[in-house]
C-alpha cells in the first residue's frame, strides 16, 4: 500500500466532475428548469448505468461471494415507533448556529472551535446565534389528516428495516449467527449544509450490510469486516492511496455505537467519509425488544443458549460511492503536441466492471456496408455487453467521447472488416489498438474485464 496524501492531487475539481457530469448526462440538477431543487439530484443516462453497476458490484460482493448474506428490500415507511426505538427522534439531530449578519447556516460541528466560542462567523466575522438542536428526520403525515397521531417519517438509514425484520429472516430462511442481511435503498435526511454537489443531499442511496454476531466476537467480526471494505475498495481498482480510516472519538461516537471507523476518500474538497463500519452492540436489538414488546432474542438450538446478538455495520453510501468514483476515474492526458486543444483528452478511467458503456462500436465510414456490419457485431455483443454505438464524426473525436464517459473499449469496423472478417479493438487507458476476429471478440472482452489492472 503506497503512503496516504496528505492532501488532494488528482486532476478533478468539484466545477469539472459537476460539468463533466452534466454535460455527459451522468448527474443533472433536479427541478433545473425551476431554478433546481437544493439538496436533490436527477441521474441520467449515463448516471443511472453508473449507478446501477456499483450497486450490482456491492450486491454480488455482499450476497453471492458470501454464503451467509442474504438481501432484503424494506420499505421507506415504517411504523413511527421504530424511529423513537432507534434513537432517532431524539439523538438524530445536529447542532445548527447561524450568523446574524450574513444569515448563513453552519452545523455547529463543522466550523472551528474559536468561531463557535467567540460567536464569530468564520464568513463575515458576524455574530452568531446560540447552538440549537435540528432533527434531520423528514416528517410527513399518512392518511388525510394532518395531526400528530398520524406522523411518519421517511427512513433516515436502511438499517432498521433490518432490524425489525431479522427474526422473520431468521425464521424463512434458517439462518444461524453469525450471519448478515444486505438491503440498498434510498434515505432521506433534512441535511443543513448541502454543498459539493451529490455529496451530501437530503435524498441519497445507501448500501447497507448487518452482520449479527455472538457477543463476545464482536471485536473480531468488527476487525473482519474492517478489511473486507478495504479489499472491495481495491478490487474496484480505486487508488488506495487516496483512502484511510478515521477511527470515531468519543465525541463522534453516533447513540448507538461501541466502535465505529470510517473509510475516508480524499475528495477534491478533502477527506470526507465514503463509508461507516460501525460496532453497533445491541443496542438497536435492545431497543425494539424494549418498544415492541417481543422477544427478538436469538435462539442458538446448536448450543442451547438464546443471546441478543451485536451488529456489525458497513454502511457506505451509494451517491456518495458514485461522486468519488468520478473523482477517482477522472484525468487529463496529453495525447499529442500540436499546440491545440485536442492535445488533451479528458478520460474516465472507470473500472470496466462498473463502466457505464463496457464498449462502443464505430463505423469508420457511413457507407460501403460498414454501418450494417457494425449494427450485427453490436447486436451480438448486446447481449453480453453494454454497448453504445456511434457513427458521426471522425474516429478520433468519436473515440474522445468515448474516453469522457469512461468507455473501456471501442471497436472499430473498416474495409479489412468486411474482407477478412477483423475489427479494430482499442483500450481507453494504453489507447493501445490490436486487430482481432469478430468471432473471439466477446471471449476477448470478457478477460479483458476480468483481468483490468489499473496503470
Ligand atoms: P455525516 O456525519 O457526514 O453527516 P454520518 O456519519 O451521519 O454522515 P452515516 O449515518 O454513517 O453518515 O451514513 C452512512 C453513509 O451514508 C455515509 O458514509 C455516506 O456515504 C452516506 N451518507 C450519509 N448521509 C448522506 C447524505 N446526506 N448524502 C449522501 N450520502 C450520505
């Protein structure tokens, strides 16, 4: 493992990726054509496919590479009291100062110490308010009637849905501790401060795994599941050195956590938390025992002995996943030496796994034969592979378009196609170009995928 930064050096910067990102149809503003929605993002073409591969990753990391992960999709609503058992109405809040002069809003916990003694804007030097507590739970009502009585909140964390659910997993499906149930799904947070663009929102994925184990091998499980995150990390082929952990203080500590370390990525804006592995104890168990009424003790018939079980999280953040693979894919190359603009490409250098477009097809010319010879070869990849097709343009700006969304592989049909039945076959990161047969070009992808190395 090379050493840690101490600060940022890649190429991204947050106006580059939220261009890039527009611009290429990955993350557009919600509600743009209002002025935008704050805290809210829409995912577009390419975004949605981003999007949709890192939650398969996760999940086939999760569930199918882990005989003892079974996966759960528990709904957003749920019964008012689980919030009130879980802590949230009244722990899930973050102290909120704000600046009499300037109007600004600041979580009390995210500006220097000497500003929030002195009550000094750390903006416009202004005086600030005193600190009050802000719940981040979005309230709602069900039902026509708008009283107390019918409130419900939307879900601030997959993980209790888990919780309230773990007796009947372990019921349908025989499951024995130690054991984890995976969930991805979306949460919602009442967020003071929503800037870096999909960083922190108010509507945001989450990819959540719970692990219940015997108390007492806790530590240990925690310490297992610690690496496990580290190694998905570097199979997604992220650069290592562009991640730590950050163990809580005793003042970060969340109301239910005994442990609790951080994979930290180093965003353009600087390190900031990509995903939590958090010791929960038992205490959310503890809870729902205490305000349900039923018995959620585990009932170990091996060894004749019944336990709350702790809970290991890893709770990473599925949008948050996503900006910081765009940053992490992100460069600038030159390419040639002509003293133009196209002397630079700008490349996503994703993961060919997770790679919104895994190949694009591309007639060299629009005549002679060739679109139709490449519509068959993508049909027969389609498949397969995701696959884009172009034909507008010359090859080399095709192939640049191709580089900024990340494509990993572009083939290219020419005259030597239609006669001995050959394709072009050029790799985005070398732009290394090698003649293959049309026959051996999926089984050559598919090792290509499954062999990539990051340079
Ligand atoms: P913070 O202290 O930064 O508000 P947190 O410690 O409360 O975050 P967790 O509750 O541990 O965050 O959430 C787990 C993961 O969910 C985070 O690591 C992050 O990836 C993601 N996440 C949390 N809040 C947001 C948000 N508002 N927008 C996008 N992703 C989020």
């Amino acid at each position: 493992m090379s050493e840690a930064l101490t600060e940022y050096q890649g190429k991204a910067t947050m106006e580059k990726i939220t261009s890039l990102a527009k611009r290429r149809g990955f993350v557009f503003q919600s509600s743009e054509i209002y002025g935008g929605q704050n805290g809210a993002w829409d995912y577009g073409p390419l975004g949605i496919e981003l999007k949709n591969r890192i939650a398969q990753v996760w999940w086939k990391e999760m569930t199918q590479l882990h005989d003892d992960i079974v996966g759960l999709d528990a709904a957003i609503l749920m019964h008012p009291r689980v919030w009130e058992a879980s802590g949230h109405v009244e722990n899930f809040t973050d102290p909120l100062v704000d600046c009499k002069q300037c109007k600004t809003r600041f979580r009390a916990d995210m500006i220097p110490e000497e500003n929030l003694k002195a009550k000094k804007c750390p903006d416009c030097g202004g005086e600030l308010t005193d600190t009050r507590k802000f719940n981040l739970m979005f309230k709602t009502h069900i039902g026509p009637v708008e009283e107390a009585a019918n409130t419900i909140y939307l879900r601030p964390e997959t993980a209790q849905g888990i919780y309230v659910n773990y007796k009947n997993i372990i019921q349908s499906n025989r499951m024995k501790v130690p054991f984890g149930i995976a969930q991805i799904g979306k949460a919602f947070r009442n967020e003071i401060v929503t800037k870096n663009f999909i960083f922190r929102t108010c509507e945001f994925e989450q990819m959540e795994m719970q692990y219940f184990v015997k108390p007492g091998t806790d530590v240990e499980w925690f310490n297992e599941w610690k690496k496990r995150r580290w190694a998905y990390y570097e199979k997604l082929g992220v650069n290592m050195n562009q991640l730590r952990w950050h163990q809580h203080g005793p003042n970060e500590l969340a109301h239910y956590a005994k442990d609790a370390y951080d994979i930290e990525y180093c965003f353009p804006m600087g390190w900031k938390e990509l995903e939590g592995v958090h010791n929960r104890s038992n205490y959310d168990l503890t809870r729902h025992t205490e305000f349900s009424g039923k018995d959620l003790q585990y009932i170990d018939q091996d060894n004749k002995e019944r336990y709350l079980p702790f809970i290991i999280e890893t709770s990473a953040g599925l949008t948050r996943t996503l900006l910081m693979l765009l940053c992490d894919a992100y460069d600038e190359e030159k390419v040639a030496d002509k003293g133009t603009d196209d002397d630079w490409r700008t490349v996503l250098r994703f993961h060919p796994a997770i790679a919104p477009i895994t190949v694009a097809v591309l007639p060299l010319m629009k005549k002679d034969g060739l679109v139709e010879l490449a519509q068959d070869i993508r049909g027969e990849l389609k498949e397969d592979f995701a696959t884009d097709y172009d034909q507008s343009g010359a090859i080399g700006r095709r192939y640049r378009r191709q580089d900024e969304a990340g494509t990993p592989f572009c083939i290219t049909i020419d005259y030597e196609s239609k006669d001995n039945g050959t394709v072009t076959l050029r790799f985005r990161d070398s732009m290394e170009q090698v003649r293959v047969n049309r026959r051996e070009l999926a089984e050559r992808l598919r090792k290509a995928i499954k062999e990539y190395q990051r340079s």
